[in-house]
C-alpha cells in the first residue's frame, strides 16, 4: 500500500483533519480513533466546549490535541491556546505528543512550568508560539510580568484537572480563565471529576458537553501489576527468575534498546528458552518474520524495544516483561496493554532498582492501579516449577502405550520394585534436564534480593469522587526520634515563608516538578512566616533530602532539612532551624500559622 493510499484509507479522515495530519497519524500507526477520540473530536472541531472523563492512557491528548493541530495550523505571531497541565513531566509529554501529531504542520509549541530557568521560556515566547503548554504558577508568573499574553486566546486546555485540585492548582487555573476572553473554547479532562471541578466548569465553561468513556482499551487497569526489585546488574538474573517460576504463555519483554534487545534474547536462548529480538533496526520482512513465528508459537517469548512493540497485536500474550521501567507513562500503559486483550487475564511485572521505586510509586498513583511487589523467585519455586513441567508433560502425552512398551514393562516388574522404577525414571529425566531431585533446594529468595527491608507502600485506591487528600489531621506529624522506628510520615522544613509570598500550591508544585513527586503523597503543609514545613511519608522524604535538597521555591533556591520535631522541640512557632538549615531568618514567632486545607491551595483566615 502507498503513503497516498494509507492516507486516503485513515479512519481519521472522517474528522476532517489536514492530510499532513493524517499522515503524520499513520506514520505513528494510529489505526483507529479511540473511543474518546471518537467522541471528543467532533464536538471539540465544531468549537464546543467539552467536560471529558478521560484518563491517561485512553489517547486523551490526541483527542485534544488533533482539533487543536487543525485550528491553529495557520501560523498567527501570537499564542492562541493554552494547555494547562498539572506537573513538568505532564507539559512535557503533552507537548512531545502533540509535536509528533502536527510534524509538517508549521504550528509552534513551547513549554513552561516552574524550578526552570525563565530565560529560555521567555526567549521562546517572544518568538512567536501559537501553542503554550505550561503548569498553572508559571504561567501566571510570565502573564504577570507581562510576557504571556491571554487577550487572543482561542483555546484553553486543561488536562488532568482533577490532579490539578488535589495539588492545589484550582485557583490558579480560575485565575488563568478568568484572564481569557469570554469567546474562548474550553476543553477540560479529568478522570474524574470532583464536585469542586463541577463548579469550575459550570462557572468558566460555555454550555459544555459531557463526554465520558468506558475503560479504554488503551488502560491498563484490567491487567494484573506488579513489581520486582532487582538491582541493575542482576536484571537478566531476575528476568530469567521470572520465567523459569511460574506457568506462562506468549511472552513480550521489553528493553530500552535495540542492543539489549539482542543481548537478552541471546542469554535466554543460551538458557535453552526459545526467544528472539524485535527492534527498529531490523528489515520490516524479519519482523514480521519473527512475529509470525511467535504468533504461531515456535517462539515463546519477544524481547523488543517500545517502537518495534507498538505494531505488535498478539492476542493470549500472557506476561509483560520490563526489564527497566518505561520513560514515560504512556509508553508503560502500552507495554502493560499487550497482555490482557480480549478480556483475558494478563500480568505485567516491572524490574525496579533500588533507585527507581519512587518512579513504580508514582506510576501506581497517577494510573490508580494497585502494583504489587513481588519477591524475587527463589531456587526452591524455580525448582518446584520445572518439577511439575516434567510430571506434567509425562502426563500430558496421552499417545496410546504400545504393546512393546507394555509388554518390556512387565517384564522389568517382575525383577525390580515399581516404586523404585519410578523414582531412578525422574532422577534420570532430572538429570537430563538439568532440574535437582535429590538435593532441597534454597527456599530463599536469592542472597543480592535478600539485603535490606523493601520500601513497601500500601497500594492506593482512593474514592473518585473523594478531592481530598490524605492530610496530617490523619497523620500524626513525627519527628526524627520516630523515623527511626517505623513511622511512614515525617516533615520537612523549608526555610521560607508567608514573608515571601510563599503558598501551598508553590511547595506542592517545586515537589511535583523537580522531584516528581505525586500530589497524593503529599501531607500536610503549614506555612509560617519565615519558614514552612511538609509532611511527605518517609521513603519519598529520604529520595527528596537525597537527590533535590535544594529546590527552587518561588524563584529561590532553599535548602530541605528533616524538620527538627519529637519530644524536645521547642513550639512550632519558634522552633529552631535545624542545624544545617540555611536560612537568613532566625525564626521569629509566628502568630497565624498558615495551614493548607485538605485539596484545597486556599489559604486560612
Ligand atoms: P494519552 O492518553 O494521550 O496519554 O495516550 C496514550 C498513548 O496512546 C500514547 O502513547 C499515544 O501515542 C497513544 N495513542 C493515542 N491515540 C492512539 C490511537 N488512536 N491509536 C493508537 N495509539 C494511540
């Protein structure tokens, strides 16, 4: 088929997209609209404001971003839309999505969002930007110092707006409406969608539809998660753990590059598992070569890259592999997404370092989906496995006994004990296959998994409809004495304050875009005068001292110290810095401490 007549065959066609944006679809084997897509597109090219239920994972940006492409696709010398999102990493992607949807197009996007430098965010502004995709305190930062103009804006996105309310965004994203003018259209998606967010719509939104999808095919909810810490020089160990442990069928894994690729495939092969590559760099006839081969079986298991996955449409896939933790969250939806088709079941498993559990974290609350850790298999469930293989293949093999066969067997019955027949007949296939009969095998997992007690989190399942998160009026705030003991929550100070200007929402989005910290994790925040504190469970507290102690707060950089808590602390209001504190303030008294409500950014009166 030609470019021309892929084109003319897009399902696509039918929204009235610009071929360029057709083409650059197919080119990013988009086959079909999803169902949000299918809804939101039409109404959004008509200009109607939308409310859309929608989560990651269901193609929501594309749903926004493909309208967005075709209105703005004549380059106008001025922003005409905004697309608000709640964390750096989110801007980032939907920028990244909707750059590779409108490739050809002459349309210019550019992101902004706080903890980065201004400079290069406003250089790129005066150059001209039909498209801003920004967190909500930047953008309000560069539109009052007057280099983001909102007066010509035709479009305003907000994306993941229920996240937007539980970091405290919400007024900030009124505020950035309330500056739009009146005409403008409004798309606003959220995966839920809290009473308070209701309000918003209704006060900002023009006489909005409701569009709202079933779990998408692109979700990956239905699919068994979990993980598995594994430190990095030991992931092939641990793949192999996996495989070699429990019952499986077709099974995809997945590496970063094509190099690895190759380098996994070999070991198992050399490991007597029948596995071959799948990446990018190989000629289209040997991928679908090899693909043939694993549909039909003779392969077991794929271990490919992301690009060459995305065309792979296996059905009764039963495990996903991650040998390292996709780049984004989207491409860890579509690995997910490969097991568990057609409403069977499917289990995707993540080898996670050490370094890397904040990340499964995260990815198990923006997802809302429980990932469970696993141990590590150990010698004895390995063992065990490939035992029953051998019982269950004997049996399995139901070809009808011939009389030879019988009539030897009576024969050996007669001069040796059965039973005795039976056990040297599994030493000897034991041996053969390399599975220990006779020795007990180490029901441990093995010794590099055994060191330290894993950070565990209770997977989270939060209410829908519940905008609040957990707030230490559920938690009692702890102090070093008790980080030491088990607790999972501790404080952290920052040494600013109300003096300069500082909000929740300001915390909450330094935590979300350096450290990439979820808003769920988030306790507590009490402003003071001159210094701050945050509650954060204490695994996430420890990647924070460890990898961001400095953050840049409202244009300063501050140091991050454990709050100096527990019995011997002197009153809040007056507590002394701790001793690494860089703080030019020497911590007057503050009268009205300034609390953060639960899902709120409001400040107290
Ligand atoms: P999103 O929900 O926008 O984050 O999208 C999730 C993933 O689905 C991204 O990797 C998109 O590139 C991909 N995607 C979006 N729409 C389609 C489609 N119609 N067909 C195939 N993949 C899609």
């Amino acid at each position: 088929m030609t470019a021309e007549e892929q084109i003319e065959a897009s399902p696509f066609e039918v929204f009235g997209f610009d071929p360029i944006i057709l083409e650059a679809l197919s080119a990013l084997e988009f086959e079909l609209p999803t169902p949000i897509q299918e809804q939101a597109i039409p109404l959004l090219m008509q200009g109607r404001d939308i409310i859309a239920r929608a989560r990651t994972g269901s193609g929501k940006t594309a749903a926004f971003g493909l309208p967005l492409l075709e209105r703005l696709k004549v380059h106008a010398d001025h922003v005409r839309a905004l697309i608000l999102a709640p964390t750096r990493e989110l801007a980032l992607q939907v920028t990244e999505a909707i750059r590779s949807y409108g490739k050809g197009l002459r349309v210019r996007l550019v992101t902004v969002y706080g903890g980065a430098s201004y400079t290069p965010q406003i250089k790129s502004l005066d150059t001209g930007m039909d498209i801003v995709v920004g967190t909500p305190g930047r953008l309000i930062d560069l539109m009052e110092r007057g280099i983001l103009d909102l007066s010509k804006i035709e479009v305003v996105v907000i994306d993941e707006a229920d996240e937007m309310l539980r970091m405290g965004f919400i007024e900030d994203v009124e505020t950035l409406l309330a500056k739009t003018p009146k005409g403008r259209q409004v798309a606003l998606f959220s995966a839920t969608m809290p009473p308070v967010m209701r309000k918003v719509a209704q006060t900002y939104l023009n006489n909005p539809v409701d569009v709202s999808v079933e779990a998408s095919a692109l979700s990956s909810d239905h699919v068994e998660q979990r993980w598995m810490r594994v430190p990095q020089q030991h992931k092939m160990e641990g793949v192999l753990r996996i495989l070699e442990s429990e019952p499986r069928g077709p099974t995809l894994i997945f590496a970063r590059t094509r190099v690895d690729c190759a380098d996994v495939a070999d070991v198992l092969a050399k490991n007597g598992l029948s596995a071959e590559a799948l990446h990018g760099d190989l000629p289209q006839s040997s991928r679908e070569r090899v693909l043939g081969r694993f549909r039909a079986g003779v392969i077991q298991i794929i271990v490919a890259t992301d690009i060459a996955a995305r065309g792979i449409d296996v059905e009764g896939i039963t495990h996903v592999i991650n040998l390292d933790l996709p780049k984004t969250i989207e491409n860890y939806v579509h690995r997910v997404g490969r097991t568990g088709r057609a409403g069977r079941a499917g289990l995707a498993i993540s080898l996670v370092t050490p370094q890397e559990i904040r990340r499964i974290t995260e990815l198990s609350h923006r997802l809302k989906v429980d990932i469970a850790e696993q141990q590590v298999p150990s010698n004895a469930q390995i063992i065990a496995f490939k035992r029953s293989l051998v019982v269950s293949e004997m049996l399995g093999d139901e070809a009808p006994i011939s009389d030879e066969l019988m009539a030897w067997f009576e024969t050996l019955k007669q001069d040796h004990d059965v039973e005795t027949l039976a056990l040297r007949a599994l030493r000897l296939l034991g041996s053969d296959r390399k599975i220990p009969m006779d020795s007990k095998p180490d029901p441990r997992p093995p010794s590099w998994a055994r060191g330290g007690t894993p950070v565990r989190r209770e997977p989270v399942r939060r209410d829908p409809t519940d905008s609040r998160r957990p707030t230490a009026a559920r938690r009692e705030p702890v102090g070093p004495d008790k980080l030491h003991k088990g607790t999972n929550e501790v404080e952290l100070f920052i040494p600013l304050g109300k003096q300069r200007g500082l909000r929740p929402q300001d915390i909450v989005g330094a935590l979300a875009n350096e450290v990439g910290i979820s808003g769920d994790l988030i306790g507590r925040i009490e402003i003071l005068e001159r210094k701050s504190f945050v509650g954060l469970p204490k695994d996430i507290a420890e990647v924070v001292l460890q990898r961001a102690p400095m953050l840049q707060i409202r244009g300063t950089n501050v140091r991050l110290t454990l709050a100096f808590t527990g019995p011997d602390a002197p009153p809040r209001g007056d507590r002394p810095a701790p001793r690494d504190a860089r703080t030019p303030d020497k911590f007057k008294t503050d009268k009205r401490p300034f609390t953060r409500k639960p899902g709120r950014g409001k400040k107290a009166p």
